[in-house]
C-alpha cells in the first residue's frame, strides 16, 4: 500500500513489500500467541521472512494470487496457495494470527475475512484508515489498537517514501464489541537498519 496520486506511478496489483523492520518493531511491542499465523496477502513472503528471524517457532499459511510467488513463499517455509484469499467460496483454516499488509483498496474485506479465522488480527495501513465514513460503524464496534510507526516505510525498497504515516492495527476477535482502542507510538527505528 502506498499513498497515491503523489507523482508515482501505482503498483500493479497495489503491491508493496514490507520492510522487515516494520515487523520487527510490531512484533517488539504486540503480545501474540504461538501456533499457526496467517499472512493472507503474501507477496514474495517480506511478513513471514521478518517474523521468521524472531518468532521461529510459528507456523505459517500464506496465500496470494500472483503465480510468481508461489516459488519463494515455498522457498522460506511457508503452506502457500495460490488464491483470493477474500473469495467467499474459499474455506479456510482457524489461525491463531493473522499478520499482513492488505493491499490499501481491499482492507476492509482482508480484515473482515480475518476476523471470521483468527483471534489477532493485525494489519499495515495508513494511519487515515481510521476516519472514514464507510468504515465508521466498523471501527465504532470493533475498535483496534493502533501502534504508530515513526518512521515512513519505504515500500519499494529505494530509501524514498510517501506522505502518509503508518500503523499496525490489532484487532482481536474475542474482545467484540470493542468501543475504543489503545494507541501506542512504536520507537524509531535507526536509519541504518531501515536500509537494510
């Protein structure tokens, strides 16, 4: 996900890597169980691979509907399928977490999906996903946590980023309804590793 109409040119299939320093600072801060994890929107599999390197004991299930990325989400380790993760005819799994960068656009139907097969369900977004209109009833009944990341991710991997800021959003299935949420703001991160 990306801020759009800046001068740049939209990913195709609104597609973003995440940096793995994003997932290490939510990961530092967000208390989540073992068991089995869910990255619903995988990608190449950046989520699974930053979560790997501090949470090894978690099993992951990955889907995506780009082909090409079947190989190197079975080269790191993961149960990938190649689907819509948001088609109503796909069944799936109970997850323990549910981990992801949903593409900006289909959000709401990521994490609506997610809420239906996981306790935790935690999402990248722009941090003005939490004023909406269409969203308001929504986020009134089922409030996140909001952990904000100081740092603007670069999500092509060339040191530039957008003008919007970002955060994990938490929700937890088994605390609905939930009028109100924390927000916490995460550390900064040192310039030398957000390059890594």
């Amino acid at each position: 996900m990306s801020s759009t109409n800046r001068g740049n040119k939209r990913s195709p299939a609104d597609t973003y890597g995440t940096p793995l320093w994003c997932v290490h600072r939510a990961l530092e801060h967000i208390a989540l169980p073992d068991g089995l994890w869910c990255d619903p929107c995988a990608g190449t599999g950046n989520i699974i691979q930053a979560t790997q390197m501090v949470r090894p004991e978690v099993t992951w299930k990955a889907y995506e509907i780009r082909p090409e990325c079947l190989e190197p989400l079975v080269n790191i380790g993961s149960d990938p399928t190649i689907v819509d993760f948001t088609s109503t005819n796909l069944k799936v799994p109970e997850f323990d977490v549910v981990l992801m960068n949903p593409p900006y656009r289909l959000a709401q139907e990521f994490i609506e999906k997610s809420l239906r097969h996981a306790d935790h369900v935690i999402a990248l977004l722009r941090l003005n996903y939490l004023g909406s209109k269409a969203r308001n009833a929504f986020m009134r009944n089922d409030c996140p946590d909001v952990y904000v990341l100081p740092n603007r991710p670069s999500f092509e991997y060339n040191g530039r980023t957008d003008s919007i800021e970002y955060a994990w959003m938490h929700w937890r299935r088994r605390e609905k309804p939930r009028k109100s949420g924390r927000v916490v703001v995460l550390p900064t991160t040192p310039r030398a590793e957000r390059a890594l």
